[in-house]
C-alpha cells in the first residue's frame, strides 16, 4: 500500500497497469477517473483500488466528490475519461451483479416489506424456495420479521435502512458500496446498520463505505481514501492515517477547519 | 325557464323513477365509456410509461405529441372515424359505423393521448426516485416498466378517471360515429344535445345533473380506493 | 389485498369491454339517413314502431341536417333518405345514389319572431314582402347556415326577395352553423327572426315568447321525399329490406299513420305520396 500511496502522490499523469506492484490482486480498481458536469471537473483522474475482503472507507469534506467517486466505481455513472476495472477487465453485467449499493437515503419500492425483498432476488433470478429462504433470513438478520407485510414506506428511517441493507445483502454481492447509511440515524439505528455491515465483513463482503462519522471510521475502516475537490489526498490504513494524516486536507478536515487549498500540498 | 331547484327536482325524480329507456341510456354511457378507457389505459399505459422511464432519441418529440394530443377536438376525431368507418371508406367492410363499437373506438382515440400523457409524467417522476436503485441491482428495461408501472398504480388510477371525464362528457365524437341512434347508440351526452335541440333545456339539464352524479359516484369509489392506498403509503 | 382489488377493477373493465364487442348482427335492421325536423318532431317515435311491429325490421335513424344526410347516404352509410331539399334529392338519384324519388308529405315553413316585431312583420302571409322588409329594418335573422334543406329553402326565398345576405352575415344576418333545434334556441335568445318548418315548431319546448309571424305563403311549402339508396353502388345497402320501408311509408297504410300524428290536436305533415306507390 505504501508503493500506491507514492504512486499516488505522484503528480497526476497518467500510470499504466503494467507498472502496477503485483500486490493483492484487486478486485475493483479505478484509474485515472475524471468526471466533469456542465464545465466543472467534479473529480480529477482519481487512481483508486479496492483490494478484496477489505473495508475501505472514503472520506471528504462536502463536495469532495465521495458519492459521485461511489456512482462511478459501481458504473452509475460513466466518467468523463479514465476507467474502472473488476477483477482486471471492464465492468460488464455480472461485475454489476457482483456488487450491490446501499443509498443514504433508502429507495423503498411502493410495496410491503417481503415484497421489497421478493423484487430484489427475483431481479436475481431467484424463484421459489431459495428465494424464500433468502427472505427469511434477511427479514431475520434485520430483525423486520414482525414488519415483514406492512408497507415498506411506513417504517423508521432505521429500519427502511436496514431493511435497504438486508436486500442488498441478500443479492449474495461480492462487493457493497455503502454510500452515508448512518448519516441521519440515531445511535441504536447506526448500531444495528454498523453490526450488519460487520456480519457482511465476517462473511467476506468486501465493503466501500462514505462516511462523515469519525468514531465509525475507527470502528469500521480498514482503509481509508481521503478525497478533497475531486482528488485523492491521501490513501493509507485507516487508523493510521486518522491518527497521523500526512496531507493538509485530511489534518484540517479531522481538526474541523474548513480547508480550500490544493489536496496534497503541506503547508 | 324553470329555476335551478326545479331542475335539480326534475333530476332525482328521473334517477328514482327508474325510467327503462334513461337505464339503459346510462348503462351505453357507462359501457361504452368504460371500455374506452380500458382500451386506452391498455395502449395508453405502457406507451406512457416507456417514453417516462426510457431515454431515446426523438422522446422530446413524443412527449409534445402527447401532450398536444390531449387537446383533440372531439369533433375532428369523430369525423376521422366516421371516414374511416364508412362504408366509402378503407374499414367499410366492417359494418361498425353507427353501432357502439364506433363510439367506442373514436373515444379510445381521445382518451388514449391523455392516459399516456399523464402516465409518462406520473411515471417519469417515479422513475427519478427509483432509477439508481433500479441500476444498482440490474433491473431490466421490461421489469423495469412493470415495477415503475406497477408502484404508481394508485396515482395511475387518477389518469385514468382523467380519461373517464373525458370520455363520459364527450359527445362531438360519438354523436358523429354512434348516429345517435335511440335504443342503440343513444348516450347520455347525445340524449342531451337532442333534448337541446327540441328545446327541452330542463330535461336536458335534469340529464346533465344525473350525469354528473354518475361521474361523482364513480370518482368516488376510485378515490375511496386510493386514500386506503395513500393511507399505507403506497401512493 | 390491494393487488387483489387493483386486478378486480382491471378484470372488471375488462369484462365490460368484452360486452360491448359483439355486435346484434343477427337483427334485422335498416339505417334511415333523415333530418333533425321529422326526428324532432316526434313523427319517428310515433311511426316507426309500427311498421317493426308489422314487419320485424327494426329503423335506425340518424337525424342530421339533410345536407349532412344526403353525404352520409352517399358515402353509402344508410339504407334508405328520407329528407326535405327536392333539387338535392334529385341530384343524389341523377348520380346513381338512389334507386328512385318518391314525395312523401309535406309541411310548411313558417317565420317565427319576437313579440316586439321589430319589422312589423307579424300577421304577414307574402313572404318575399316579409323578408324585404326584415332586410331594410336590419332586424336580426338567425339562419341555419348550415346546409341544410330548411337552410336551401330559406336561402332560395331571400333569392327571390332580391336579397344578398351573404354581404349582411355577420351583422343582422346571423348563420348558426348549427341545426334547427340549436338555431331557435341561439335565435330566440338574441330576439332574432327564424324561418323554421312548422312541424320543429309546434314540438319545440323553448318557445319563449315567440310566434309565427309569418306563414301561409304558397312558396313556404316544404316537400319530404324518400329514396332507397342504390345497391348498384353501394353493395352493403340492404336494399330488400330498406325497400319494404320505401313502400310502407307511400302505402296507405303509412300515410294515414303520418296523417294521425298530431301535436295539441295539430297536424304537422300532410302526406301527398302518389296513389300508386312504388
């Protein structure tokens, strides 16, 4: 990781694949994502790699780009240039069905709460039985069973989380992207959210989370991308570089100042 | 003239009177009215929903086109039919010119642009809050349309009252197409515009209020249905 | 249970829409192509019951205007016209529309105004002096204008008056555009003068305050005809059927039954078909 963060740190040109150091072989990786809308570079040739059952978080002020960097890595959103790789080769169908994504704000679907679940798998293609058990054990682990037939939009905003993160679990993905699952919960909700990711994790669910919330990045964050204005700051474990970040945008961020000068430059 | 207390006197008592031939001019109106709109929300609705959900070239296009559409003038509508279903014209051989069908046909051609109108913005909306959910899992262009289609059923079925009104106070059309025939195309818009021209005008308004009370009785029962909906958060 | 009640509507519609789709073709029925006046009038609700009840073939009739009917008849949409514009009727049967003409009763027009008489018109039995005299008072005149047969005669009367109204439409002279029923309504309400048959006038429910100012002239004679459209050209025509129609009406039979019809106690056709009949 320490040979990336250099390469990183590196002026922002382009870096070929063949000069990557053969470490763990990642599962997803982004280089050189540029995406500008109506004239404004909204990120700026970010180099990322997620290597597999880690959990990396991504972490920003406002405006750093850290949702959109989430919509271009699960191919939401096709970058201005660059290019995001799964397993070495382009995104393609069942890449996408080996990933899954929790919004923070949970899109519930106008139907009860099994239904909800029920439509996620069949898009999967799972029928009967499987299907079924796939169900239960969500509506178990979410502790939703007693919900299971009320309409999904009448729920807590916890439980229409965990009820988001259950069905994008039960997809059986490879990889999930969490995108603020906790921002607007209260601390039982956040910890319930928090104990279902960590299941995930358990089970080998390689995770990519944004959040804003430090205590959870400690508890959390394996890795951590520091983003500011579109670019990367800085890279590096998470505890360490939350304790000691190198870069003047993630000292400022974590010391609650408002930082507006270039992402890598220390001052 | 009478006053409006008299009319409306005049109204209930043709409701209760239970007169065979008003029943059965109600019941060609309900028919022929509801099967338009059936027919319509069977075209109308998936056209709707594919110009909402799908992004394709000339879709700016359609969607003026549709909109415009809704603004159809009956008449214009009823005259194309009738020249299409005449027998100098290409559907001749049909023989459906002065029978329900007709009526129906030329209705379903007025009320077809307004269901697709509406459905392609009720279902564009949805498709706003449901599209990037939609591609995080995968979700076909066809599944697609039948789960945007399926969510918004209950404010689908406003758009489809829209197409009623529509349809139930239309006579233009189907006096043109329907020939007002008694005792087979006669409706209740026709019965109306005929006891206008006798001069008959509280008759006529006592049927305009009977009418009405229809349209209310049929909203109602629409409506009734949605609030449990809206009430579950399903709307 | 919603999806349950969302599927009852739709099958509900459904089943609805299937009612309508099969079509009563096994009646036996003809389509009488006829104008607003003999179906305003009652005479078809009167007479037509009678002749099903004799011979099991139901009349369904479109009443429109008789320009409109005699289209309608010429695109072949109809089995028998029945309408009131001689010369028109003459030509639909010169142009191999029709199988032959035959007259069947008549009434008169009569020119109905506003008890204020702003022409001084009332009690009048000349008509060309009636319409002079309208025309030079600029009263108000509500026309058909809509090519109808009652809408010929009256443009043919204001011809012999020596009168072009097409220059004052829009001013006094007012076309309606619409049928006879609608014109007297509109009429009445702007105080207007209306040439209408007698026949709409009698049955018409929104008299007001009008009368017949003018009437009994010679030249306000209005002719009814009746003609089997032509199967020659039009292959659909049921041309059996709507020809036992055609002999009903001009048979004794008919005639009397159109003599009967009356309105408090008013006659309001004469019927004047030829003793022969067909």
């Amino acid at each position: 990781m320490r040979e990336a963060l250099q390469t990183l740190s590196e002026p922002l040109t382009e870096v070929p694949d063949a000069s990557r150091p053969p470490l763990a072989e990642p599962l997803l990786s982004g280089r050189g994502l540029t995406l500008e809308i109506g004239g404004r570079r909204l990120l700026d040739a970010i180099d990322i790699d997620i290597r597999p059952g880690r959990r990396t978080l991504v972490m920003g002020a406002n405006g750093a780009g850290k949702s959109l960097l989430l919509r271009v890595l699960h191919g939401l959103v096709s970058p201005t240039s660059g290019h995001v790789h799964w397993r070495g080769r382009p995104l393609d169908k069942a890449a996408r069905r080996a990933q899954a994504m929790v919004f923070q704000r949970p899109v519930m679907l106008r139907r009860s709460v099994v239904a909800n679940l029920s439509f996620a798998l069949g898009v999967r293609g799972l029928r009967g039985a499987e299907r079924g058990r796939r169900i239960a054990e969500a509506l178990e682990q979410a502790r939703l069973g007693d919900l299971a037939r009320r309409p999904a939009r009448v729920l807590s905003g916890g439980e229409q989380q965990r009820l988001a993160l259950v069905r994008a679990l039960a997809c059986d993905p490879e990889l999930l992207f969490l995108d603020e699952p906790t921002a607007s919960l209260d601390p039982a909700s956040t910890q319930a959210i928090e104990r279902l990711v960590d299941d995930a994790h358990q089970r080998g669910v390689t995770i990519v989370m944004v959040t804003h919330d430090l205590g959870q990045a400690r508890r959390l964050g394996d890795d951590l991308v520091f983003l500011h204005g579109g670019r990367v700051a800085e890279t590096g474990p998470a505890q360490k570089l939350l304790d000691a970040p190198a870069s003047e945008a993630a000292r400022a961020w974590l010391e609650g100042r408002l930082y507006l000068g270039d992402p890598g430059m220390t001052t | 003239m009478k006053d409006f207390t008299s009319i409306l006197a005049e109204a209930i008592g043709l409701i209760f009177a239970g007169d065979a031939d008003l029943i059965e001019i109600i019941a060609l109106s309900l028919k022929v009215t509801l099967s338009a709109v059936v027919i319509a929300c069977l075209i109308g609705l998936p056209l709707g929903a594919a110009v909402g959900a799908f992004r394709f070239p000339g879709r700016t296009l359609v969607t003026i086109l549709l909109n415009s559409l809704m603004g159809l003038p009956p008449v214009v509508v009823g005259l194309v039919v009738y020249l299409a279903l005449s027998n100098a014209g290409p559907l001749g051989p049909l023989q459906l010119l002065y029978t329900p069908t007709a009526m129906v046909i030329a209705q379903t051609i007025l009320v077809t642009p307004i269901v697709a109108a509406l459905t392609r913005q009720v279902i564009e909306d949805l498709d706003t809050e449901y599209s990037e959910q939609f591609r995080s899992l995968g979700v076909g262009p066809l599944e697609r349309m039948k789960a945007l289609l399926w969510d918004a059923r209950y404010s689908l079925l406003t758009v489809a009252l829209a197409g009623f009104g529509r349809a139930v106070a239309e006579v233009g059309a189907v006096i043109i197409v329907g020939g007002n025939i008694n005792h087979v195309t006669r409706v209740m818009t026709t019965t109306i515009a005929l006891e206008t021209s006798k001069g008959n005008l509280e008759l006529a308004l006592a049927l305009g209020v009977v009418l009405l009370v229809i349209a209310v009785m049929v909203n109602a029962a629409v409506m009734g249905l949605r609030a449990s909906a809206v009430r579950s958060a399903y709307a | 249970m919603f999806r349950r009640q969302f599927l009852t509507i739709a099958a509900a519609g459904l089943i609805t829409a299937g009612l309508v789709a099969p079509l009563k073709a096994e009646e036996k029925f003809i389509v009488v192509q006829s104008t607003t006046s003999t179906q305003n009038s009652g005479l078809f609700e009167f007479m037509l019951p009678k002749f099903t009840e004799k011979t099991g073939i139901e009349v369904r009739v479109v009443a429109v205007g008789t320009g409109q009917a005699i289209k309608n008849a010429a695109n072949g949409d109809g089995d028998v016209l029945f309408v009131h514009a001689k010369p028109a009727e003459e030509k639909f049967v010169a142009d191999g529309n029709g199988v032959k003409r035959f007259d069947v009763m008549y009434n008169d027009f009569v020119i109905v105004g506003p008890p204020s008489d702003p022409a001084g018109v009332a009690g009048s039995n000349n008509v060309t002096d009636a319409l002079q005299k309208i025309a030079k008072a600029e009263a108000p005149f509500a026309s058909r204008g809509d090519d109808s047969g009652t809408h010929k005669a009256e443009l043919r009367l204001w011809k012999a008056a020596g009168i072009d109204v097409k220059g004052a439409s829009g001013g006094w002279y007012r076309e309606t555009g619409s049928g006879m029923g609608a014109t007297l309504n509109t009429g009445t309400g702007m105080g207007a003068y209306i040439m209408t048959d007698r026949a709409t006038w009698i049955s018409f429910g929104n008299k007001g305050e009008y009368k017949v100012a003018v009437e009994g002239d010679d030249k306000m004679f209005n002719q009814y005809g009746i003609i089997l459209v032509s199967k020659d050209k039009h292959p659909n025509v049921k041309a059996d059927l709507g020809q036992q129609f055609v002999d009903w009406v001009v048979s004794k039979e008919g005639q009397q039954i159109i003599a009967d019809y009356k309105i408090d106690g008013q006659q309001l056709f004469f019927p004047n078909a030829a003793p022969s009949g067909s």
